[in-house]
C-alpha cells in the first residue's frame, strides 16, 4: 500500500552545530557493529551498541513485510516485556502500531520519535479496549498491548529495506522520560554508516528468509513450528546450533530460567522431552523427505 500523498513524520535530527561527546566512543562502536554484521545474533550486536551511545531502559527491533510482523525480539533492563505480551504484539496488536502503519505507508529510512508519529492525521486508531488491548490517554499513542509496561518514552530507528519490508528499532525510556536531539550528539557522526550496516544486513537477512535457506527454521516449521512463539522459536534454533542455554539466556539479555521456560514449552509442543530426541526426530523428518524426492 502507498500513498503518493503522504509526507511522512520529519526525522528527529542533532542541530548541526554539535559536536560529538566521544569520537573515539562511536567509531570502535562502529566497528564492533561492522564485525557482527554477518553473525546469527546481530539483533543484540546492535542494541549493545545503541546503549553505548544513547541510554535507554528497554529495546525491541521489529521485521515488517507487507502486512505482516516476521521477526521480533526484545532486550530490556529493569523493565521487560513479557514473552506472553511480545507474543500478543506480535501476533495481534502490533496492527494498531503507529510505526507498522507507517511502514504501509513506506515510511522512509532515519530517526523518529513516536509522540511525533502518534499525532500524525492517517493512523487508524483503535477506540475500544479488547481482552489484549489497553485505552490509555496517558500514553504516547493513546492505546497499548494489554500488560506491556506503561509510560514509556519511544525512539524509533526506521531502516526501509525495500518496497516490502522495514526494520524498526524502537528505543524505550521509563517513567516518562522522552528523547530529545541531546541524544543523537553522538550518533550523528556515525549515523549514515550504521544505517547502512544495518541496510546491508537486512537485505541479506530477508533474502535468507524469503528463499528459505535457514534448514533449522524449514525443519522446525515442518515440525509444526506455527504453534511456537517467536522467542521458543529463536531458543529451538540456538540449542538445535549446539548453544548452551547460559549462553542463550545472554544472547537473548533474559534470565537463564526464562530460557528454561521456553524450551520446556517448545519441547512439549514439539513432542519431545530432550535436544538429543528433538534432532532425532528432524534427522528422521529429513530422511523422509528425502525419500519422498526420490520417488
């Protein structure tokens, strides 16, 4: 869906008259960054590096194609989402974001802040609460995800990938605290690379996900991965990867019983009680495939 008429929200940018804090600061963040751009886990790559250069108390980077939410995942200190609500978001609410209907509207690539995306006259906005959504005029938008933490201050990062597909990285502040142009000071030195590292990223990214090149992502589905969460799905594919769950649970930023929690609900959905009779059972689902070509 376009809209030739539509202008979208101006990005939030640093006066032109600042200097950078640290330039030393944002060029070895920038080539961390760079380093991690070809790795599995990127998503945390990125928010560790955001959170050198600007504060923020929680983090979520969104994958949208066409109409729908593909990828997301969270990392949040003190604060966190969740995994009942990021799923609930991902699954429903995430419709009524002022940023995904932004992305429908081919928001273009650079910094937004959501209480200026919020006002914006085109956004369809829901005016009756629902079992998994809040009204609340004393949020930003006016509405929420039912149990998501409240008062919260949003920064997006919006990486327009192609005609169908828009990352969003959304930084969060609590207790009202908002965002100004203070905190791009330094970012801004850096700003036009780490966009196109990310770019760069995602379109690798997408490719993999429209060919279906991931084998664990296919073996799972044909599992009947639909019925996990995002979350059960990310952990299933680190320890099917030989990851060990401590080393998951700080990939991830959650807690190692969180982790726990998700493999112990993958498996029963899965049908399976251990990784040694989950790879069984793919092995056995492989052999079976490719007995079928062959007939």
């Amino acid at each position: 869906m376009s809209s030739s008429n539509f202008k979208p929200v101006s990005p939030l940018a640093a006066p032109r008259s600042s200097r950078p804090v640290s330039t030393r600061r944002s060029d070895d963040a920038l080539a961390r960054l760079i380093f991690a751009s070809e790795q599995p886990d990127f998503d945390r790559h990125l928010t560790e590096t955001m959170h050198e250069l600007i504060s923020f108390d929680l983090a979520m980077i969104s994958l949208y194609h066409d109409d729908k939410l593909v990828e997301v995942t969270s990392a949040s200190s003190p604060d966190r989402i969740g995994s009942d609500v990021l799923e609930s978001y991902a699954k429903h609410t995430f419709q009524h974001s002022p940023f995904f209907q932004m992305h429908r509207r081919n928001i273009q690539s650079g910094f937004y802040l959501m209480e200026n995306l919020a006002r914006s006259p085109v956004l369809d906005k829901p005016s009756t609460a629902t079992e998994i959504l809040e009204i609340d005029t004393q949020e930003e938008i006016g509405y929420l995800t039912a149990g998501w933490p409240k008062r919260l201050k949003e920064l997006d990062i919006a990486l327009r990938v192609s005609d169908r597909d828009t990352v969003q990285v959304a930084l969060y502040r609590t207790g009202n605290r908002g965002f100004s142009a203070q905190d791009l000071y330094a970012i801004e030195p850096i700003q036009s690379s780490l966009m196109a590292i990310c770019k760069r990223h995602w379109e690798n990214r997408t490719l993999h996900l429209q060919a279906g090149e991931d084998p664990i992502h296919a073996a799972l589905k044909r599992l009947g991965s639909d019925s996990l969460s995002s979350r059960e799905m990310e952990v299933m594919r680190l320890l099917i990867s030989g990851v060990g769950e401590k080393e998951i649970a700080g990939m991830l930023q959650v807690g190692a019983e969180t982790v726990k929690t998700h493999r112990k609900r993958a498996y029963l959905k899965l049908e399976v009680s251990s990784r040694v009779e989950l790879l069984v059972k793919l092995l056995d689902q492989r052999n079976h495939a490719s007995a079928m070509r062959c007939q």
